[in-house]
C-alpha cells in the first residue's frame, strides 16, 4: 500500500464514535433516571474505557499501516494482547459502592461494545483490501519432452 492509498481505519473508528457515544449517552440519561448519579457515572465510565481500548486498536492501524503495512496484523495482535491485560486490570480496581452501580456500569460496557463491534464489522466487510499480493506467474517455458 502507497502513502497515496487512503486508510480505512480513521474512517472506520469515526463512525465508531458516531454511532456509540449517542447510545453510551442516551443510556446514562436513563440511568441517572432509574439508578441517580452512580447510574449516570456508571455507564459512562464503563463505557468510556470500552470505546478507549477499543479505539486504540484503530489508531494503531492508522499508523502502523502508514509505517510498515506489512506489519499491521502483528500490531493488531498486540494490541489485542494489550487490551485483555487493560481490561483485567480494570477489573482489580476497587469500587466505591456510592458512586458505583454494577448494573449500570455492565450496561454502559455491554452497549458501548455492541454498538462499537456492530458498527466496525458493518464497516469493515465494505471494504476491499487485498491482504495478499498475487503470485507472480513464472517467465520461464519448459520445452516439451524435457
């Protein structure tokens, strides 16, 4: 890939944020509804780490397909590797019960991931990226009965 090629993964992570943030938001107004702030705060935090580690790996794509295309799966690997060791760490992070809701926080993390995921694999499959070059074919002929 060129450096005149475009890459999809800033337009993949716009639509991302396009489409997740207003469900994050629509959500934690209805937990501030049901729940009060831990409800609000909740979903937005939980959800807020979920589009973070989740954008990262977009970001990563960005650049690593500027820089080294040939790279790029490894640098997603990573960065999967990255986030799972992130994701655990969160959930060694004590909470305080008065500003936490475990209901609203599983909501905000849930729909934040549903949304995001959808959104990325819709964009994804409308896109034609060749991730093989194609055989050379071979410039040498065999002479019959050889």
């Amino acid at each position: 890939m060129s450096h005149g090629d475009v890459l999809p993964w800033t337009g993949i992570l716009k639509w991302c944020l396009a489409l997740t943030v207003p469900a994050v938001l629509i959500a934690a107004v209805i937990g501030f509804f049901v729940a009060g702030v831990p409800g609000l705060v909740s979903t937005l935090a939980s959800a807020g780490v979920v589009v973070l580690f989740f954008a990262i790996s977009l970001v990563v794509g960005h650049f690593v397909g500027h820089l080294a295309p040939k790279a790029l799966l490894g640098a997603f690997a990573l960065t999967y590797l990255i986030k799972v060791i992130g994701f655990g760490a969160f959930l060694l992070v004590p909470t305080d019960p008065s500003w936490f809701s475990r209901t609203w926080a599983t909501v905000g993390a849930v729909l934040a991931l549903i949304v995001w995921q959808g959104t990325e694999m819709y964009r994804f499959s409308q896109l034609r990226l060749r991730v093989f070059d194609d055989p050379q074919a071979p410039t040498t002929t065999r002479k019959e009965g050889s």
